[in-house]
C-alpha cells in the first residue's frame, strides 16, 4: 500500500513540472529545484523526488547535470506543429488499396529493418514472461489441456472479465452481452456482416486504417470518407449533412486515439454523434482498440456509454496491450447479437479455448493492469521523443500529430514529397514506415506517412529517424551536387 502511495505522489510531482515545462512557464536550460527542495515542499522523500526527475528524464524533458542538479531539456522550437484537418471528396469509392500492405508484414521478422511501421508494439514492451507463465498455469488446469471446443459466444470467463472491466468507464456490460472473436478484424467482419450487404456505403473518417479499407472492400461495400481533424477526429457537420442527403447503411469509427492520426472524439462530439446515429437509425461500429493505452489519469470513454438503444458495435482486442498472436478480441453488439452470433457459428464457431483462458487468468489475477501501467508510461516517453527527434532532423514545416494514447504518429510532409518514392530509398537503408496514401481509396495523402513508436527507445532509432529525416531533405533539393550525405546505414 505504501509503494502504491510513493508512485501516485511522484507521478503528480513530475506531471506538475512537465505540465510547466510543457506550457512554457519552465523555458529550455532552466535550473530546476533542488531534491531536497522538492522533499521540503511536498513534504515526501527524497527517492520520491528523485521518482519524479528519472520520469522527466525518461521523456527526454529534463536532464541532469553531475554535481549542478536537473535542467529543463525539452525545446518547443523543435516541436512541429500538428498535421492540418482531412478534407477528402465526399464520395463513396469502392476499390482495393495497394499491395505494398504486403510488404509490411514479410518485414516484420526481419531483425536488420528498424521497423518504424509496426501496427502492434514490439514484444521487448509486452508481458511475455508473465503470459508465458500464466499460460502453462493454465493449461494445467484446464479439462483436458483446453483441447476442447468452447462454446462459439465465447469463453465465460473471458467475457465476464471484459465486462467488469468496462465498470472503469461507467459501462454496464455483464458477460451476456460480449461475443468473443479470433482478433479485431474479426469481430469488425462479424459487425459490418451483421448490419450491411455488398453495395451498401459506410462512413468512415480521412485517413483510416487500411486493415478497414481492406476488409469493406472484400465484403463489396463502398467507403464514404470524411473530413477528420488531428486532434477531435471526424468532422460532425460533415457528417450530418450526409446523413440528411443520402442512405448510409454503418459508420465505423475510432473515437479513442485513431489509427492513423491519434485523435480523440471530445465527450461533447460523443455525444453528438449517438443523438445523430439515434436520429437516422444508423448502426455505429466502435472500433475501441487502444482505448486502454491512454496517457492521462483517466480512460476516453466509448459512445457506448452514451447508447440506450442497442445501435451501437463495441468492437476492441488485446492484440494492442498483450499479445496479437493470441487473436483475442470481442464485440458488444447491442440489438445486433443474434446476427452477430449466427455469423459467427457459419464463419468460425468457437475461439481457441486455451488462449482465451489464459487471458482471462492474466487479467483475473491483476497482471493486465500493472502491465498496462508500464506500458502507458513508456509509450508516452516514447511519444515525446519520437516528436522532439521529428522537429530536429527533419525540413522545416512538417507536421505532425500529438496523440494522447497509443503509440502511432502522422507525418505530414512538405507536398513535394512521394512518400512511396520516400519507402523505397529508406528500405535500402534497413528502415521502414507507413506511406500515407495507403490510409485512403482517394488521391490523397501521399506526403504525409505513418510512424510507430510502439518499441523501446534506443540510440538506433534515433538514428534511424535522422536518416529518414536526411532522406526527406535529399528528396527536397532538386540539385544534386546540394544533397546532403547520407549517415552511415542502420544495422
């Protein structure tokens, strides 16, 4: 009980002090107050204080200087601004996207490519002991080994430790009400199969994840994207006055920290947006993902908390906190549950048993949430260092966003720059990232380019992204005896 106390006191010591530095009441090379200052004003200990300086150390926000003290480290002259609001043609496309998709995932096992495209983090940040433990616990336990079918609704288990936790954001699930599914794309496919039909439209927001672009395609449905800011997410005007001129059949969104540009609905746009669903009667897929990897004290709330009427698909996974490999994933799906559920028996019948077991046992046994506390902590350090490296070694003018949770970046680049030209030349150089334009079925967004932080932090990403950023100005200079030297190759 009194190391939980100690880490609540540090972490408020040290969101105090960055909420100055980061406001600008604390400037670049400023002296910090002393640890035994600190000790006397809060009135805590010193390793306390000193809890707190290694977390702003750790976000690349202070630095300490032998026998001086801490010093304020961050520069916001090297912050970029945010990436300016989408403003796609309000037209439903019906087409594939590209097929260098493909080439992310041959990538993802190669350990020479510094793989900044990653859609999951790194396993040096997931609790892969502790899984690995929990999963032999329960194996042994389990009738049979856990080779037996589960019942095609889901573990039990499984659902009702989902269920209780959706009481951290005021939800009232119970386990009934949960469908368990082979990963997110999944119980996405199970949703948009439930509600729609092949020529049917949906809405969805500007840039979007292409796993969604892909999967609308395979079930022949056209995609009506829509204008989306960086930071509040998809533009609500908009999106009424399509819902007062033609029949869409679904809008599917990511209200808490999108794929790809982290934005977050403000509970005020939540809300709106369940009154504007409720008016048409139109269903609305939650995508929830990353609703749990949140930075700030508290978790975004889903619209599901604001639906009485059952029109609403809660749709997430663990594939982003604990282990994609796993495909554990789930859906709420309101008035749709039979559908949902005769879907399921056609398409796939039960879940693995022993998986979805083993993480219910993770998080029953209070593993998930620690892990879950470390996770937020590094990934928000990476964020500010991902950001303060982009603002260094990259042209004057790029944007890019400020997420709040999850562990993704938007780039946007000056709009001289191919970002499929971009790929190539930094593959050649062992480092990949997301070109833009695979985020939409429009000619759009091919300056701009996604970026995971989602690994830990080392010198060879820093350099890595001061290579990509070189890349970037070599594209810019149209001169060749005025391009600048490349660094040496990431190995």
């Amino acid at each position: 009980m009194g190391t939980e106390k100690n880490t609540y006191l540090y972490n408020d010591i040290a969101k105090h002090i960055e909420q100055q530095i980061l406001e600008g009441v604390l400037l670049t090379g400023d002296k910090l107050p002393s640890v035994r200052v600190l000790k006397q004003e809060y009135g805590v200990s010193i390793s306390t204080v000193l809890q707190a300086y290694y977390r702003l150390e750790a976000k690349s926000l202070v630095e300490s200087r032998p026998r001086s003290g801490y010093y304020v480290s961050y520069c916001a002259q090297r912050i970029p601004a945010c990436p300016i609001k989408s403003n796609p043609k309000k037209k439903a496309v019906q087409q594939g996207v590209t097929e260098m998709i493909i080439d992310f995932y041959q990538n993802l096992s190669n350990k020479e490519i510094v793989n900044l495209s990653l859609g999951v983090p790194a396993a040096d940040l997931l609790p892969v002991a502790k899984l690995s433990k929990t999963l032999h616990e329960t194996v042994s336990k389990l009738p049979a080994g856990g080779t037996y079918y589960d019942n095609i609704q889901g573990s039990e288990n499984l659902r009702r430790q989902i269920a209780k936790r959706t009481m951290l954001w005021g939800g009232a699930l119970g386990e009934q009400d949960v469908v368990i599914t082979a990963g997110c794309t999944s119980a996405l496919s199970l949703s948009l199969m439930a509600v729609t039909k092949p020529g049917d439209t949906i809405v969805v927001e500007s840039p979007v994840f292409y796993g969604i672009l892909q999967l609308a395609n395979t079930l022949g449905l056209k995609v009506m994207e829509l204008p989306t800011d960086p930071s509040t997410g998809i533009d609500l005007e908009a999106l009424e006055k399509v819902l007062k001129r033609q029949r869409i059949h679904c809008v599917l969104l990511v209200c808490n920290f999108s794929n790809p540009m982290g934005s977050v609905m403000p509970e005020t746009h939540k809300k709106e947006l369940v009154r504007l669903i409720q008016a048409y009667e139109i269903p609305l897929i939650e995508d929830d993902i990353c609703g749990e990897i949140y930075y700030g004290k508290k978790r975004p709330t889903p619209c599901l908390f604001y639906d009485d009427t059952g029109l609403i698909l809660w749709v997430s996974s663990f594939s982003k906190t604990v282990a994609g490999g796993y495909r554990i994933g789930w859906v709420a799906p309101g008035r749709y549950f039979d559908e949902v559920m005769k879907l399921k028996l056609y398409l796939s019948s039960s879940t693995a048993t022993i998986m979805q077991e083993t993480v219910a046992n993770f998080l029953e046994n209070g593993r998930y949430d620690h892990h879950l506390r470390r996770l937020r902590e590094t990934l928000h350090a990476n964020s500010i260092k991902y950001i303060r490296s982009i603002g260094r070694y990259f042209p004057e003018g790029t944007r890019v966003s400020k997420p709040k949770g999850s562990f993704l970046l938007w780039v946007e680049l000056d709009r001289a720059i191919d970002t499929e030209e971009l790929y190539d030349l930094a593959l050649a150089q062992n480092i990949t990232f997301t070109p833009g334009n695979i985020f939409t079925l429009q000619d759009q967004y091919k300056h701009c380019m996604r970026l995971s932080y989602g690994m830990l932090w080392t010198e060879r990403i820093d350099k890595s992204l001061e290579l990509l950023g070189t890349l970037v100005k070599q594209l810019l200079t149209k001169d060749p005896a005025l391009r600048i030297a490349l660094p040496a190759k990431i190995l």
